[in-house]
C-alpha cells in the first residue's frame, strides 16, 4: 500500500515463541498491514548464536548477535528473551528512545513493571505483555480496556498449566504428586527443572500482574503471598473429590476491606464452578466485577504459536496507535497500593488432622475452633481401626491469623497425632 507508514519491528529472541513471531510477522504481512494501518517490517532478530537451526523457516540474513543496533534503529521491539536481563536493559533501552516495547516476560513486569510503565509513559512509547500471563487467553487488554469502566473486585486464574496438568492427572488417576511430576517432564509438559513452577512463583508473577491492572496500581512479585503444590498428597486430592471438591493451583486478586490481596496458593474449588471443568495444561481466569458479574476466560496457557497470537494482538494494538499517530495514555491513573496483610485474608478452610480415637476428642478439637471465633460447617471422619482415625474439617469463613492460631493449638493437643493438611476453599 502506497503512503502507508512502515514501522520497523526488531525481534529480540528466537525461541519457541520468537520463531512464531517471525512467522507469523513474515507470512501475514499483508494482512497485518491492513489491520493495523502500517507496514510491518522484520528488520531484524537478535540472538546469541546466528547459525542455530529454528523451528521455522527464517531469512538467514535477519539474524544478528547486536542486539542494541537492532533497538536503536527500530520503531517497536519485541522482546521475547525471558528473565531479568539483559531483557531489563534492552526494555528501557528501547523506550528512553520512544520506541514501543511488546514482552511476554512475566518475570520482568512482576519485578519492574512500575519502573518500566513510568519509563514508557515519560518517553511517549507504550509497553505491551499480554502474553505474559495465561499465554493466548486474552486477558490483561480485557481487564485494562473492557472493564476500565466498571470495578473488578476479584481475579482468580488458573495461570500454571504445569500444575494445572499435575493436579488433573492426580485427580483423575489417583497417582501422586511424585509420579505426576515425573509423568509431567517425560512428556514434556514440566521442565527438568520445576520449582518456578510447582513452586507457585510462576503464578505469582502472573498474580502480580493480574492484581496490578485489575486494581489500578502496582503490586510486585515480592508482595505476593505464594505457596506451590508440592504438599498436596494423593490423600487430599481423593478425599477432596469425595466430598465433591477439585483442587487447582489458583492465583488470585482480590480488593478485599482491608486493601488489595494477592496470592497463589492450592485450593479447594466446588467442581461444579466454572475453573473446576479446566482440565490438563489449559489456563483459565475467572473474573468477578461489579456491573458485569462473573466472566471466564479459557485457552491454552503456553506454547509457540498460542503465545505468539498474544503478542501479535499487541503488535497490531501498538501499530494502530503508531499510524495514526495517537498518544494512547497509560492504561489508568496508577494508585499507590493499598496492601491487604496476608493474615487479615479471609476464606474457608479445608483441615486434615490425623488423631487418636478416643472419648472426648471430638469435643476437644471443636473447642479449639470456637476459642478462636472459626465457625466448623462440616467434618468428616474416616476410623483406621488402630485406634487413630483421620479427620478432615470443613470450616465457614475466618482470617488466616485466626486459622494459624487454631491450628497451633490443634497441634498442641496430645489427641492431635498431626496436622496432615491446611487448604483454603474457594469460589461460592
Ligand atoms: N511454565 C508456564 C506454565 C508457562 O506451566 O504454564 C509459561 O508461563
């Protein structure tokens, strides 16, 4: 097209999801010109090693080890590297110049998403990550954009397809954590290493992104409650599905009265709500606002060309506003945050309490629930025959200051063999 602008578009990174990028940038040109109203030109990508075979067919001629030649003549850089740096420093980089920065690095924005905002908006130049959280899901510009006009209240995703995978296989094979895992990286679906992973801090960078644009702020990694799956037993998991619940490695986001709280933890979800149907390594977001009510977005969480379709989304949005030459603002006035304490938090809880089966233990358990003001709603017990039996309690609503207190006292009792397992209940 002629009098078309033509935008100069650098690649920074070449790997499952950069090559798709360039494919995607190298085969749809003419139609991605028409969207966005300006040519995009790959002018280059910037890798570490030129003569790495890739997964898709590139022009050996765009590859380059420059990296920073590569930002300085470019109009939009695409950063596709992962980690803390060189990303970092190839972001601010590229916006101190005005150009505009699409990233998929979770890692990054959870650590340094205030700095680099405020880096984008002094120099006029937009910062984009929608692939950042819950891969092809469009999720962020949902929450950022569509919803702008209402109030979010809560967030909570499935964000991890990882461990969304584990827990699924655990729940419909009845196999444990151990073997699920292993099950996991043979096939592919875990890497060697998992602790980013199993660990939760992968979706608790995905949770501090998500509490950020919901609620208008900054909430970094750092101030996000996280604990993994590597606890849950194939005991939880059976005994959960009896009494008709799922557990999911959830992130969440909630304004709750006392400030903002995020934090990932495994819970307990009805399986009749709609995160409970998400099975194997697919991600989903359950967003509950004031006006809207319930919302739910579904898809694939990773992958090469799933995440490259969030990055082009961003591609196409930046180019837009790049041809025509608006001056988008930032997504909104960002508000210093209000942090909930993690121990004001209130939710259900789940208990597991492995105990001795005599008269009056009962009595004494439930006396320490009510010492503490925590409400049981139901309890089950399940006798050994050796004269232990395994309890699991069912509580109503209490603060997490009220559920560590209790459960201190539980452990104190002399009928209290162990606590085996605390897991919040969430969802209605
Ligand atoms: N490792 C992540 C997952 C994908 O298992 O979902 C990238 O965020």
């Amino acid at each position: 097209m002629s009098g078309v602008k033509s935008l100069k578009i650098a690649l920074l990174g070449c790997g499952t999801v950069g090559a798709q990028v360039a494919r995607i940038l190298l085969e749809d040109q003419a139609e991605l010109t028409t969207r966005s109203g300006a040519q995009l030109e790959l002018t280059g990508i910037a890798v570490r090693n030129t003569s790495t075979t890739r997964d898709v067919e590139i022009p050996a001629g765009l590859f380059t080890t420059d990296a920073e030649t590569l930002i300085d003549g470019a109009d939009v850089v695409i950063e596709l590297l992962g980690g803390l740096e060189p990303a970092g420093t190839y972001i601010a980089r590229a916006l101190t110049r005005g150009a505009s920065v699409i990233t998929g690095n979770k890692a990054l924005i959870a650590a340094h998403g205030a700095q680099l905002n405020a880096l984008a908006a002094e120099h006029g130049a937009q910062l984009r990550y929608e692939a950042a959280v819950a891969g092809a899901i469009p999720i962020l510009r949902p929450i950022a954009d569509s919803l702008a006009g209402d109030h979010i209240t809560k967030v909570m995703g499935i964000v991890n397809g990882t461990t969304n995978f584990i827990l699924d296989a655990m729940d419909s094979t009845g196999a444990a954590f151990d073997d699920v895992l292993a099950e996991a990286q043979a096939l592919g679906y875990a890497e060697a290493d998992p602790t980013a992973d199993v660990g939760g801090h992968d979706a608790a960078a995905k949770a501090a992104i998500l509490a950020s644009l919901a609620f208008h702020t900054t909430v970094s990694i750092d101030q996000v409650h996280c604990q993994g799956i590597t606890e849950i037993t194939a005991q939880d998991v059976a005994d959960a599905k009896a009494a008709g619940y799922v557990i999911k490695l959830l992130a969440i986001a909630e304004k709750t009265g006392s400030g903002i709280s995020a934090r990932v933890y495994p819970a307990l979800l009805d399986r009749s709500h709609p995160l409970g149907s998400v099975r194997g390594a697919f991600n989903a977001v359950f967003v509950e606002a004031q006006n809207a009510g319930d919302l739910m977005f579904y898809g694939a969480g990773a992958g090469g060309a799933p995440t490259a379709s969030a990055v082009m989304g961003d591609v196409v949005s930046v180019a837009r506003a790049l041809a025509t030459g608006t001056v988008l603002p930032a997504a909104s006035a960002l508000e210093a945050p209000v942090l909930a304490d993690f121990a004001e938090v209130t939710t259900r809880y789940w208990i597991g309490l492995s105990v001795t089966d005599q008269p009056g233990m009962l009595a004494r358990i439930a006396s320490v629930f009510a010492e503490h003001g925590v409400s049981i709603e139901a309890m089950n017990q399940s006798t050994a025959g050796d004269g232990t039996a395994h309890l699991r309690m069912l509580t109503h609503e209490g603060s997490e200051e009220a559920l560590a207190s209790t459960i201190g006292d539980l452990e104190a009792l002399d009928t209290v063999a162990s606590v085996t397992s605390v897991l919040r209940v969430e969802g209605n």
